[in-house]
C-alpha cells in the first residue's frame, strides 16, 4: 500500500467513526425525549380529574 492510501483510509474509517458517535449520540438524546414525554402524558393523566356523579354517560380515561 502507498502511503496517500493509508492516509486516506485512516481520514475515511476517521470519519466513520464520527458519524457513528454521532448516530449514537442522537439516540440517546431520542431515547430520553420518549421518556420525558411519556412522563409527561402520565402526569397529564393523572391531572384529570375523576368522574363524579352519575350525569350521562361518563368515561373514565385513567388506566
């Protein structure tokens, strides 16, 4: 192999290895905003408040 190859195949799996940091990086941050809007949905769940009385039909939304 010829130097300018080797240089150019360490550039090259270089710049792989950055796009998969990358990559890696934004799931994390994907993963952890599922989780704080799934946090969310719960508290607003939670906020709802429960059915009184017995006026028509009445659904309940809590799980």
């Amino acid at each position: 192999m010829e130097t300018t190859n080797v240089a150019a195949m360490a550039t090259q799996l270089s710049v792989q290895n950055s796009a998969q940091q990358q990559m890696v990086a934004t799931l994390k941050l994907t993963n952890d905003q599922i989780a704080a809007q799934g946090q969310a949905v719960m508290k607003l769940l939670d906020a709802v408040p429960m059915p009184q009385g017995n006026l028509g039909n009445v659904i309940n939304v809590k799980v």
